[in-house]
C-alpha cells in the first residue's frame, strides 16, 4: 500500500470539497490516505468562533477522521519519537533562516508529520512552504494537495470538474496556495481567475 | 510560545527605555500584602469596600506595559485559566486570560497575574504563586471586608448559617466563596481570634454553587457560545485595550507567517487560527 499522509493545512484544503477525503486503498497503487493522532486531536478542540472554517469539527468529518488515522507500531514508534525531536531541535536552531525567507516554522505537530515520513517513507502531503523547505533537508518524500489531486484525477477517483469547484472555492476563501495557481495550467489544463 | 511571541514586540506601542514598576521584596506576610492592596486600590481610586470589576485592572496593566491576550480557551481546570509570560530581552510581559471562565475566577486569575507582574524576579517559583495567591485575594476581599464578615459569621453558632452568610458575602462582592473564606481566616489568624472552621467538602460545595450564579466572561461579551472572527477581535481590543492584534496583524503582514503560527502562539484550534488570519489580513 502506498500511504500518504496529511498535514493540518492540507486536510483543511481538501476535506470539504472531496468529502469523504481519508480513506483507501484507491486505484493500482492502493493509494491510502490519512492523517496522524495529533492531527486529528488539532481538529478535536472546538473551534470558538463561527466561521468558515467550523465545518472541520463536524460529526462526519471527525467520523472519517477516526476512521483514518495512521498510528505506528513497534520499533516504529520509538524512531519516530526521536525523529519528531530531531526534527524539531533543527526547527529551532534554524529559526533566523525560516524568517529571512519568509517561511513559517513547522509546528511540533508539522514535526511529528515530517518525522512519520522520515521513519516510515510516506509521502507528506502539503503546500506548506516552510514544511516543503524542512522536508527537503531530510529528503523526505513530498507532494502538494495539488499534486495528490492529479494522482486521484489519474485513478478516476475524483474529475476535473470537482478540482475546478474546488480550486474556484478555494480561490475565493483566498486560501489557494500559490503552487496550486502557478501549476493548474500544466497538471489539469485550467486556468484560474 | 514565549519565543513566537518575541516576533511580535517590535510592533507593541510601549516605551522600551523605561522598565515597569517593580515591588520591592515582596513577601506573603499579612500585613506587607495589605499595604500593597491598599497601594493599588489607591491608585485605582477603589474604596476598601468596593466591589471590583475585571475592567478596573485593565489599566494598570497598560500602565505596567503588559500586553493582555483575551483567548477563548473552553472550560480549563483552573490553573490553565491565565498564564503569564516575560520575556526578560525585551521586557516584555504578556498575560493570556481565558475568557470562556466563569467572571470570579476570571477576576481573581486576573488580580493573581497582576502580581506576577509587579514581580518578576520571582517568575516560575513557588514563591511567586503564593505571593500572586496572597495579593489576588487580599486585593479582591482586603482586611477591612475581611474584619466585618469575620464578625458577622462568628456569631452564628451552626455550620449551615456559617456556609450561608459567606456565600451572601461572596455573591455580593462577586467573587469566590473559597477567597472570602480563605481571607476571613487569614485576618483571623493575624488578629489572633479563633478561625471560621467548616469541612473541606462543604466549601467545595458552597464554592461551586456561588460560582454558578455567575456566566463566563465570553458569555457577557458576546452573548452567545461562538461568535464572529471580527467581532471577537472588536471586543478583545474594546473591553480590554489590547495592543496583541495590531501587533499580530503587523507580523502577519511583514514575515507572512499563516496560521500556523497563531494557532501556536494563541494556542488554538487551527479552524479559529485561520478564521483570524483571514481576519486580521483582510
């Protein structure tokens, strides 16, 4: 099975416009997709102000949520441990160079994210510049939402007319990730406003 | 946390050169405590018996160069209800206060971080929780309230009374039944008189039942259990003066940080951070 895993941002991008958005396997390449513990506990605090952004902490989303989280087992568990430490000690030290390039720092979350690709070989999703930037030091296996989009678009899990939808919603929370409107034209062939 | 704050202190209107006032040696003794509340009831222009209200020590804070986040944390057990950080590089003191407590923890967590302010040698020691413990109830009941609830309970012969007229005593000042009682004692026990004595379970129980008669700090504010991303950030700078989201919102647009990192230096949900993101960059 080829798992990919989910950031916080990610999730929040692509959950509602490809509800149920976790779960698998999908296609030839059994693609599976979930989300951490401490992910989805980052989703489990309620949210106190009534946006947007609320439908996260909703009964069917934080249902597909439970039903897809990823949770390592033996040596495993260690090795992600003091990876996710590793990971977030460099974080740290390199704080000065994330400012200057106007990247945001990976959280201790992001870190454990990052860790469990590092240990486990998953591909990290997500359009974080500062997660892509980390990710690239530990050679770590990363994709944008975009990219995981095209490899579903490629298994006829998902249509082009959702991505559309999608990315036109997106473009209005104006939320779309800078990436994502550079890249549409070559990956599916739309131009967005 | 501390560290993602130190981003924002360059967009804080306070005067760098000067250092906020300190006190000097503080001390949990009675009467050192007394004097100090005395002192800032002064300077508020609050009488010894008047009841105080969370706005009143707004100022002050101001004054001490302290920024108050206001953050809607849900209900927290009560030490998680207020935290105070200092940043000694930059002199920089920053007091988070959960707006979703009840309004008599709120005013005491309130009154408790005003002291850690006045002192912050003592930041991260016991020492310091007991002097902010002493000061924020001594503030809230000082000796004079004290002296006149101590006999107006003594003379009651049973516990049941006893219990009734201190919760009277507490929901007319609005504040804990555990603070009126505790400071009952302390004046007894420095006025050399016999303590009010009731069993710790009875206090729980009176404590509780004083506390629900008062709603969350949230609720008063907003009138409701959510409320709008801008309407929140309104009524943070209204009701409390808060220099925090202009300072955020000047970050958000020099480093272009997202929201990530308010989530992590406000500590909440991601679904809030990203509501105030857009909020405070739209």
């Amino acid at each position: 099975m080829n798992q990919r895993l989910l950031d916080s941002n990610a999730y929040f991008r692509l959950a509602k416009s490809f509800h149920p958005l976790l779960g698998g396997p999908y296609g030839k390449d059994e693609l599976v997709l979930k989300v951490l513990v401490d992910v989805d506990t980052e989703f489990s605090k309620n949210p106190r102000l009534d946006s947007k952004f609320s439908w996260v902490s909703e009964a069917e989303f934080t249902a597909n949520r439970k039903k897809n989280l990823f949770s390592a087992s033996g040596d495993k568990v260690d090795d992600i441990h003091h990876a996710s430490i590793f990971i977030r000690d460099w974080v740290k030290e390199q704080r000065s160079k994330f400012q200057s390039q106007r990247l945001t720092p990976p959280s201790p979350v992001d870190c454990a994210v990052l860790a469990h690709g590092y240990v486990m070989g998953f591909a990290i999703v997500s359009d974080d510049a500062g997660m892509a930037y980390t990710a690239r030091e530990f050679e770590i296996c990363f994709i944008g939402g975009h990219e995981l989009l095209k490899e579903l678009l490629d298994m006829e899990i998902i249509t082009i007319q959702k991505i559309q939808s999608a990315m036109e919603y997106l473009s209005w929370l104006d939320d779309l990730p800078p990436r994502w409107r550079r890249e549409a034209k070559a990956l599916f062939g739309l131009s967005l406003p | 946390m501390g560290e993602l704050l130190t981003s924002l202190v360059e967009y804080l209107p306070f005067n760098r050169l000067v250092k906020p006032a300190t006190l000097i040696r503080p001390s949990t003794n009675y009467d050192y405590v007394q004097d100090a509340v005395k002192n800032l009831r002064v300077e508020l222009k609050l009488p010894a018996n008047e009841v105080v209200d969370f706005k009143d020590l707004i100022g002050r804070f101001h004054d001490l160069q302290t920024v108050l986040v206001p953050v809607m944390w849900g209900k927290k057990d009560r030490h998680e209800n207020a935290l105070h950080i200092y940043l000694p590089e930059s002199h920089s003191t920053w007091v988070f206060l959960n707006l979703d407590s009840n309004l008599i923890d709120f005013k005491f967590w309130m009154a408790h971080e005003l002291a850690h302010v006045y002192t912050p040698d003592l930041c991260g020691t016991d020492e310091g929780e007991d002097f902010a413990d002493a000061l924020a109830g001594a503030f809230l009941f000082p000796a004079e309230c004290a002296e006149s609830a101590y006999t107006e309970v003594v003379r009651l012969r049973t516990e049941a009374t006893r219990v009734n007229a201190i919760k009277t005593i507490a929901t007319k000042a609005v504040i804990s039944f555990y603070t009126v009682y505790y400071e009952i004692n302390k004046f007894a026990n420095h006025a050399g008189k016999p303590p009010i004595s009731l069993a710790a379970s009875t206090v729980g129980g009176a404590a509780t039942n004083v506390a629900k008669q008062f709603p969350t700090v949230s609720k008063l504010l907003f009138e409701g259990v959510t409320t709008k991303p801008g309407q929140y950030v309104k009524a943070a700078k209204e009701a409390f003066g808060t220099p925090f989201f202009d300072a955020l919102a000047s970050h958000l647009k020099a480093s272009g940080d997202t929201a990530t990192y308010i989530q992590q230096v406000m500590d909440i949900s991601l679904a809030d951070a990203k509501a105030l993101h857009t909020e405070l960059l739209g």
